[in-house]
C-alpha cells in the first residue's frame, strides 16, 4: 500500500518503521487543501501564540516520541511559527527515553520551554501544598535546561475550585516568580486524537486530507468563537494564547492550521509576545477559569457559561464530526439518526 505521509512522503521515514502496519491502515494521499476564503484579507491583522501542552508525550499510534519532535519543529519552521511554548509535564522527561532530547531539540530550535507541573495533577482534586511541591520538582527538573521561561500552565486549565485555593495558588506561584500561562483559546485537540486512535485501533482507514481538513476547520472554528467574545467583552482582539498538545494531530497538520490562520487574518507571534498583552495582567474575579482567560473575563462580567463553551469542546459533537466524515465507523445510534 503507497503511504504518504506528507507531501515529500521520503522524509522522516526512520520514525514510522516502528510503526509500519498501523499507518498501512491509513489512506492518506498527498495533496493540497482546497483554497480557503479571503474576504478577510483586508482586515487588520490579528495576532495568535501556538502553545503544546506535555510534551514530551511517549509514542503515538502514527509517530515515535521523536519523530513527532522532528516533524513538530520541522512544520513550525517551514511555516515561521517561531517561539512557540512547550509546556513540559517534567515526569514524562523521566519516563520515557529521549525525552531529554526532544526538550533540548525544542529549544535549540527557537521554542520556549514552561512549566506544566511534574504529574499533572488537577488543582481541583489537590491541596494547595502538595500541588506547589509538584511545581517545585517540576521547576528543579527544569532548571538544568538553559532560559526556562517563567511560566506555568495549570493542568486541565484548572486554577482552583475554591476562591481560597484560587488565591493560595496565585500567591504561591508569584513567590515563585512564575506567570500563568494562560490560554484564549480553549481546545479539544486531545480528544481529536483519541478518536484517531480509536479508529486505528479498530482498523478504520482513515482518509489523510479528510482529517487535515476536520482537524483544522475544528481548531480555526475555535479560535474564530472566541475571538468574538473577545471583541464583545474587550472591545479588541486580543494576542490570542492556542491551547494544542504535542500529539501526532499537531505534528502532522500544525502546518495547514498556520496557513490557514494566515489565510484569515492572522499573525504566528512568540508566546512570550502574547503575555505582553494587557489581559495578561487581569485576574478575572471568577473560579470559571479553564475555558481560559477570554471566558473568564467574560464570565466576570456576566457572561452565562453556555455561551462561553465552543460546540467543539463536546465529546459526542466531535465523534459525530469523525463519523460524518467518514474518519469513525457509523454507530447504530448515528445510523438511526
């Protein structure tokens, strides 16, 4: 079966060897996205960070650790997406082998590196103190890679459930001179994959340009929603924070999401630019905080949850979109339907 896994399908090969027999069942030829829409080409340019969230992530069902790595930096780039954040989940450092390099091989390729704790664990299910221990083995681990940037993404986008730890852990991370990393942009990019590893394993072929073209209309309806609120909450577009992770997904098709941002108006700036933005220096008063810092500002100021929630962020709207498309076999319930 021709496998092709990029347009230059000769390139990277060494990393899928491993993995030969589940890419067979993917049915993925190469070819270009269709032309997108430029009626905004007028518009004001509008400026996005890209951030990863874990890295380093083990092996995948289509990539290695490290040929995600290779790819991820090679599509950031061809496509100028420089500075973008790495939030490094320090124990998988330690887990899985390698994963030394590829934070180095992230750095040395202009990228920034961030704290995302060392486990991942959920504030909401934590005490304040064994939750700042963590990110203290996380900020050790991390000291011995040079220019550590100094911020800290919650995981699960989880500040706290309680307006006490909420204020116990901000005060705790500026003792530690760390930033909240928020984001703007909320996504489920994570569950995107789980859904592509659901069907490999169910040996489904899946159609390449199929699912580029799923991954990023999904990915840009998200950025596009909450750009809107942003607009009717602040009066402006804001530089906008991405939440992606380092899973295949982004490494085979964060290049098609940066064209087609770019398509629509939008700028590929440095994380660190983006927290140089003012709404980086509110602490919105509200414990509604992991749909990221546009929601919550929102909320703030009345905005009601449900109109704070991108349709995208649903497990059930996505498995719909995969079975339309053809990427999931149809389910009794969706031929019912």
């Amino acid at each position: 079966m021709f496998i092709a896994l990029r347009r230059t399908p000769t390139r990277s090969t060494t990393g899928f060897l491993p993995l030969i027999t589940i890419l067979g069942m993917l049915s993925i030829l190469p070819g270009q996205l269709p032309a997108k829409d430029l009626s905004q080409a007028d518009a004001p340019r509008r400026q996005i960070a890209l951030s990863f969230d874990d890295a380093p992530r083990g092996h995948g069902q289509l990539l290695s650790g490290r040929a995600r790595t290779a790819k991820l930096i090679e599509a950031l780039k061809r496509t100028g997406g420089r500075g973008a954040g790495f939030f490094v989940l320090t124990e998988n450092v330690e887990i899985f082998g390698g994963g030394r390099a590829r934070i180095e091989a992230y750095q040395a390729a202009g990228h920034v590196l961030a704290n995302h704790t060392h486990s991942h664990p959920s504030l909401h299910r934590t005490e304040v103190d064994r939750f700042l221990e963590d990110v203290d083995r996380a900020s050790g681990i991390l000291s011995r890679f040079d220019g550590t940037a100094d911020l800290f993404r919650f995981p699960f986008l989880h500040e706290g459930d309680t307006h006490e730890k909420l204020i116990a852990v901000r005060n705790g991370l500026a003792e530690r001179g760390l930033r909240n990393a928020y984001v703007t942009v909320d996504t489920y990019d994570w569950y995107l994959q789980a859904l592509v590893d659901e069907a490999i394993q169910a040996g489904h072929r899946l159609d390449r340009n199929t699912l580029c073209q799923v991954y990023v209309d999904t990915l840009v309806e998200s950025v596009e929603f909450y750009d809107s609120i942003a607009h009717d909450v602040l009066g402006r577009s804001p530089r906008h924070v991405l939440l992606l992770h380092e899973n295949d997904l982004a490494a085979l098709f964060v290049d098609d999401l940066v064209i087609r941002l770019r398509e629509l108006g939008w700028d590929i700036i440095p994380i660190t630019d983006a927290y140089e933005d003012a709404i980086a220096r509110s602490a919105p008063n509200t414990l509604f905080n992991n749909q990221g810092r546009v929601a919550a500002v929102a909320h703030a100021m009345g905005a009601a949850p449900k109109d704070l929630v991108h349709p995208s962020e649903d497990e059930r709207y996505l498995r719909a979109v995969f079975e339309r498309h053809g990427l999931l076999p149809l389910t009794e319930r969706a031929v019912s339907e």
